[in-house]
C-alpha cells in the first residue's frame, strides 16, 4: 500500500497509516445500520425505561419508520418491544449471539434456506 499512497498522493516525509473497522460488536445509531442487522442480537439501552426496564437484548424483528417516527422492535421472552430511534442511548450487534444463534438454527434445521 505504502508505493501506491508515495505514487498517489503527494505526502512529503514519513506517515503512519492506520485502518480500523467499528469491531465485531459495532455500534448501531442510523436506521440502515439496524436495518442491516435484521435477525441478529442486539443489545440496546435507552436514555428512559420502557416499561420498566432499560436494558434489551434479543434479535431484531424489525427497523422501520422516518425522522422521528423511527424505530425498532426487538424481541424479549417471545415479546416484542417497540424503541424510537430517539431514545436509544446505545446500540450494538453482539456478534457472537448472532453467531450462535445461526449455528443453532442451523443444527436445528431451523436456519433459513435460500431460494433456488
């Protein structure tokens, strides 16, 4: 990479190139990031309960909505909870959740099957 960038770019002296991705456990905050995640676990904390509680782990069902009508739906104990955009705190894929869970449905026979 660095003979292309010394090509390329007109960069005078020595620099230190650094890349970086957001991580297994990336954080989610605009609806096409939840939107990407549909079927995955996520793990998300509000600024305020929603019926009592603040803390939500469990797959997303659905990421949908606009502005400030923005929400998601995550489901909890065979219970789906509906949470605005607006007032999520923090948001994240928990990755290897999701990892075990395909892996389970797929040992299962569970896991989705692709359309031929």
């Amino acid at each position: 990479m660095g003979p292309i960038l010394e090509v390329e770019a007109e960069l005078q002296g020595s620099y230190h190139l650094e890349i970086s991705s957001p991580g297994l456990d990336r954080p989610l905050n605009k609806l096409e990031h939840f939107s990407a995640q549909l079927g995955n676990i996520v793990q998300v904390t509000t600024e305020e309960p929603i019926e009592g509680r603040r803390h939500f782990k469990g797959p997303l069902l659905k990421a949908e909505g606009e502005g400030a009508g923005a929400a998601i739906e995550v489901e909890i104990d065979h219970r789906a909870f509906r949470i605005e955009l607006a007032r999520i705190k923090k948001a994240n894929l928990d990755y290897f959740a999701s990892e075990a869970r395909r892996a389970e449905g797929a040992a299962s026979g569970k896991g989705k099957k692709k359309a031929r």
